[in-house]
C-alpha cells in the first residue's frame, strides 16, 4: 500500500523514497554493501519516525487525526466485530449514511454499536456526507440505543466527525434539537455504553453519540467543542491561526485525560494507526472490552449514576 505522508513527515517521505531506491537495487543485484546501506537507512528512518511522533503538537495530532488512510468506522465493523446487522432509519423522515450502526458481536457478546463514516473513496464520502450527521442519524442513533435498553445490551460508539451538517437542511428538521435527544439518552441508557474517539471528535457532532460511561480516545485522535479552524475563525478572526487555536484548546489525549474529560487513551503504532490499522484496531478491542468488563454487573441505576458522576467530575480536582 502506497503510503500517505503528511506535510511534517517530509523527512521520513525523502529516506522512505531512498529505501524504495535501494530495495529496488537489491532485487536486481545483490551486495553486502547494498544490504548494509539498507540496514541503516531503514533504522534511521524508523528512530525519526518514533522520536517525531513522540512529541506531536496539537496541530499536527490534527493532522494525523484526519490522516486519509486511518482506520474508519467500517474497519472497525470489519476487523474487531462479528455478525453485523446494519438497522438504517430513524422512523421519522430517513436514514442517514453519515451515521452507521446495528446490531453485532464482540468477543462472543451481542453488541449495538454506532459511529460516523467519513468514506474514503469520493463515491463512499459523497455518500457519508464526509460523517457529517443529519439529525436523521441521531434520531436513528436514539432508535438504536432504545433497541439496546430494551434488549439489554452494551453500546459501543465511534466518533469521527468534523461535526454535524450545517446546512439549512439539517436545521430545517431540529439539527439542535436531535443532537441534545441523543445525548440526554445516552445519559439516561440502563446498560453499559463505551464511546472510543477514532479521528475527530468535533462539536455537539460527537457528543450526541458519546455521552457514555467511559469515553476511550485514540492516541493521535482529537477530541474538542469545536475544530481548531473554526476556533481560529471566530477567536482570532483568522482561520490561518488554526495552529495557534489548536495549542490553546487543549484537544489532544494527554491533555484531555488530565482533565477528566476522557477516561483512557489507547496507544497507536509508532507512526499513527494508519501505519498499521490491524494492529491499532486490535490495541483499541482489547481497550474496549477492559471497560465493558469493568462495567458488568451493575444495574440500569448504577450506570446511570456512575454516568452521571462521571460528567460532574470533568475539570474538577480531587473530585
């Protein structure tokens, strides 16, 4: 698979270029010098890519979050549950594809799960809506999370958003309005409901599906009331200060699990989840069964308690 370099990795792009140059080499003629030049441009390579991911800025965790080859929704359908059953429609006026979700298995358990999807071909994208909902996906969003309540089963949700449709359209039909139905029901479930932040998790877009027990996020994910541009636009007057916006929002994992605002962080791959999807995706199953065990045996009353304290306790020390 070709591989996608970002703006700052040019460094990484430029040696990646020369392996590609040398291994060429290699296979039409064979040396110990070829393989040892090789050896060392490989382990050159690898120790910036670990010391630049190391300590990303916020800006370009943004980046990364939005990386074109990262694990989307539907990897995750594919390649960490069993059995899907898609439920498209929201009984009201129609389905939205920007909010994908149904009935599935994860280690053995039936699930309901939901999440955003972005597309990444420009049929799939037009069709998704770039995972920009309607309040069609969240009114379907409610029908799936009253389908778990009543069947007593966890709900796993997967935000990836830059936020919900703008348009006149979306307002048109109660776009506020949808959103807060499906964060006040995600506050009110009687069974366990685990949110894992995969990309962007932007603006009331997010929230409406991930007002959940334990809010995971991915470690190059973002997680924020707004998008840095957005931020820059109305605080700066400037959408180029994005950067500048990005730092002073505070929306990467670190930051947020300091504040309570997430509960756990799983670790991507050196290089982000796009260098390795399977192994990312793996990292994050294994995340999100620890919570899912952490949260049986409790009851409807409980869970809704352990909800409720959980979201007070955001931004407070010692709490």
């Amino acid at each position: 698979m070709t591989t996608t370099y970002l703006e700052f990795e040019k460094p990484i792009a430029e040696l990646d270029a020369k392996i590609s140059e040398l291994e060429a080499l290699a296979s039409t003629k064979e040396g110990p010098s070829i393989t040892d030049e090789l050896k060392k441009l490989k382990a050159k390579s690898n120790k910036q890519l670990k010391d630049m991911y190391s300590d990303l800025s916020a800006w370009r965790k943004t980046l990364v979050a939005r990386h074109p080859d990262r694990p989307h929704f539907s990897d995750f359908v594919e390649n960490v549950f069993e059995d899907f059953e898609e439920l498209a429609g929201d009984r009201v006026y129609g389905n939205d594809e920007a909010v994908v979700g149904g009935l599935a298995r994860f280690k053995g358990r039936p699930v309901v799960i939901m999440g955003h999807e972005k597309g990444r071909t420009i049929e799939k994208r037009l069709k998704h809506n770039f995972g920009m909902a309607h309040p069609e996906g969240y009114r379907k969003a409610v029908r799936l999370m009253d389908l778990a309540e009543k069947f007593n089963m966890p709900v796993l949700s997967f935000p990836d958003t830059q936020g919900a449709y703008p348009g006149k359209g979306g307002e048109e039909r109660g776009q506020a309005e949808a959103i807060a139905r499906g964060t006040q029901r995600g506050l009110s479930l009687g069974v366990p409901f685990v949110t894992l932040i995969i990309g962007e998790g932007m603006s009331g877009g997010a929230i409406g599906i991930a007002a959940a027990n334990k809010v995971l996020m991915m470690e190059h994910a973002i997680y924020s009331v707004i998008s840095p541009e957005g931020c820059a636009s109305i605080l700066y007057r400037d959408a180029a200060k994005a950067k500048e916006a990005a730092d002073a929002m505070k929306i990467t994992a670190p930051d947020l699990l300091k504040t309570r605002v997430i509960d756990g962080v799983v670790k991507e791959p050196v290089g982000g989840a796009h260098r390795d999807p399977k192994r990312a995706m793996a990292a994050a199953a294994k995340a999100l069964d620890e919570a899912l065990k952490e949260l049986d045996g409790l009851s409807p009353s409980e869970l809704r308690t352990q909800r409720k304290e959980r979201f007070y306790a955001i931004g407070r020390e010692g709490f």
